[in-house]
C-alpha cells in the first residue's frame, strides 16, 4: 500500500486552502460542493490534501465535527489488489462505508472504517493520483451516499514550483491501553507490520510509540499513546476528544530552502535550542562543514545520521499546531541519499536520535500553554 492522498474536515474550506496555499505552498487544484459540503483540493508534487467544510448542520462533515476539532478524517491507501484488501478488512472485523465502486476496469475504490473515528479508502489504480480520478470518486460518493448534485471546477496553477514530492508517514495516536490493539488492528485488518519500538519519558511526560509499515508498497504510520497522565499524546488526545492523527510528514528535496521560505511566508516552526545543536556537533561534527552546521542551526532543522550508513542524512522540522486546538502538526522531512557499495541509499527510519529532541520542544510549548507541570507521580 502506498498515501494516495488525506481528507481533512475544517470548519471553512476555502480558509483552510488559503492556509495551504499561502503558507505551505501548495497548489490551488479544484473546488467542488453540494447542498450540504464544500471541498477545495490542493496538491504538492503527488501530494493531495482534501478539504471539507459543512453547508449545512446535517453535513456529514457537520456531524464529524460535532464530535471532534478540525483534522483528519480519511487516510486513503492504494492497494493492488482492492478486492482481496476489503475482503481481508471485513473479515477482521472492520466496517464497509462503501462498497467497491468502479470506473470503467482501471479504476477501483471502497471505504472501511479505521481507528476510532478515522476511516480509511482504499483504491485500486494503475496510475499515481490526478485529478480525474479523485474527482470521480469524490463525486459518486456523494452522489451516491446522499443523492445530491455535485458541481466542481479546476482552477488555474498559480505556482509552478512544487516544495513537496509525497507524503512520507503519518502519526495515530491512541488512548492509553490502546496501543497494542491499535497495532494488531492495522496489523490483521490492513496487512500492517510492527517495526521500531519507543519508550520516552522525561521529567515532565512520557509517551510509548510502535512504528507500523505495510510490506507491500511505502506507508509508514507510527502509532503513540500517552505515558503519563500530562503527555503531549494525552494533551492531544484531550484537545481531539479522542484518538486521531497526530502530524503529517511531507517528504521536500530542499529542505533548507523550503523552511527559509515558508518560514518568510509566516509558517510558525517548534524552536530548537541552540543546546541541540552543540551536542550533536559534539558526535557528528566532521560530517558537516562549519557553513552547514551554521545554515542548519540558523533554520532550525533537527539532523540525524544512520549508523550503518553514516553518510546518509535525515534532516526534520515540525511546525506549530495549525488549527485553534494543539492537535495536527506537520513535519517537513528530507531523506538525503549516499554512495553505498555502488548503490543510492536513501536515509531511512523517523530521526531516532530526534525522538527526543521533538519530544521536549512540544513539552516546551505545553508549558506555555499552561498544560505541562513537573508530575513526575503521574506516569503510567
């Protein structure tokens, strides 16, 4: 399985494309709506973000957002084989929203319920996402699911650069307890295998964190719950009324260009302390130049290097949370390649030396909030 692409719900669509546009840089792509629902679709590179907002009280985004704060309602995966996909989730006990639908032999989709309130569609295809596709399968679930007309129209690009190429992964939080059956849900139901395990505690909070990648394609979907009775995964799940999807990992190619930039647009990164920084030289500094590690530090960026192959570079940073609520966040990621044994490596895993570094500075903006006390007796 592979993203195909993310369905949000927010209180005012064309507020939220705006938000991508102007400080994400994404792309104005299509607007669409009925009596009860308007959605604008936004792109970057083979990343589509999805945005609906309600007309009416009865929307069905209406009634979502009754029950939780704006986020992410639909992760859509490709499949391959969608048929043995929804017989495999029906037979583990998930929940058919839409049968499979098609179009014509070369497009395929359905939707099962997923974790708590999230739901999943999952779509066969021979080609990436575009804009027809989605379209399509936009419409006839409307259409079909309440039997109003649609309209929608394409809008011109305004920006030909793309600062993103794909989603990288995305992070579920759960409740406390429910990690390991969060786990083997998307283990039995989706085909999901657990990797990495993380236990993070410091004086503050702590949080525990499996790491979830489907063998057959590249979704990554790390799972958290809270440690302790103040974590910032318990903070969340407070502030979502429940479990949901914590950040979104948008895979760049530049990453320090990218920051300067949307940085200068207005788009508010966690700060990093300069401590950070004269550590990690400590351990790494003959990998960098010294106008390296001054532009990283001055972005801000979180580094981390493989240790079978030091030369492959992950570099991260994490926005502020961008709705009202401390709840979604994203992640800008660059998986920096090298030369190993003759071949590309790309760097891998999630910046486990940035674990928790990304830990503390979210615990640093708990505490301005007022969340986050010395509770060292509350842990888990």
């Amino acid at each position: 399985m592979d993203f195909d692409r993310i369905h949000f719900y927010v209180k005012n669509a064309p507020t939220s494309r705006n938000f991508f546009v102007n400080q994400l840089g994404f792309q104005p792509i299509a607007s669409l709506g009925n009596n009860h629902t308007l959605t604008e679709i936004v792109s970057s590179g083979n990343i589509y973000f999805i945005l609906s907002s309600p007309l009416t009280t009865n929307s069905p985004t209406a009634n979502w957002l009754k029950r939780h704060p704006p986020g992410v309602a639909d992760i859509a995966f490709r499949a391959k084989d969608i048929k043995s996909a929804i017989e495999q989730a029906i037979n583990q006990g998930a929940k058919l929203l839409q049968p499979i639908q098609q179009e014509k032999s070369a497009l395929k989709w359905a939707k099962i319920t997923g974790w708590g309130d999230l739901t999943h569609t999952l779509i066969e295809r021979e080609t990436l996402l575009n804009l027809h596709d989605l379209l399509t399968i936009l419409q006839q679930s409307d259409t079909e699911n309440n039997q109003l007309p649609i309209t929608n129209h394409q809008l011109p690009i305004t920006n030909s650069q793309d600062f993103f190429t794909i989603i990288d992964h995305a992070v579920l939080n759960v409740e406390k307890g429910d990690l390991e059956p969060a786990v083997k849900w998307y283990q039995n139901t989706l085909g999901f295998q657990p990797q990495q395990n993380f236990e993070i505690q410091t004086n503050q909070s702590a949080l525990r964190s499996r790491v979830m990648i489907h063998p057959d394609g590249g979704v990554q979907l790390p799972i958290n719950e809270p440690g302790s009775t103040n974590s910032q995964i318990q903070e969340f799940l407070d502030a979502n009324c429940g479990s949901g999807i914590q950040h979104i990992a948008l895979q760049t190619n530049q990453i320090l260009q990218v920051v300067n930039e949307l940085r200068s647009r207005g788009l508010p990164f966690l700060p990093v302390p300069s401590t950070y920084y004269s550590e990690l030289r400590q351990q790494w500094e003959s990998h960098l130049s010294p106008a390296e590690w001054e532009t990283i530090e001055n972005c801000q960026v979180l580094v981390d290097w493989q240790k079978d192959i030091s030369e492959a570079m992950l570099l991260q940073i994490f926005t502020q949370p961008i709705f009202q609520q401390p709840t979604l966040f994203f992640e800008l990621i660059e998986r920096r390649k090298a030369l190993f044994n003759g071949q590309q490596i790309q760097a891998k895993g999630f910046g486990e030396g940035n674990f928790r570094a990304l830990f503390e500075a979210i615990e640093r903006e708990q505490i301005k909030r007022g969340s986050l006390k010395n509770m060292a007796d509350d842990f888990y």
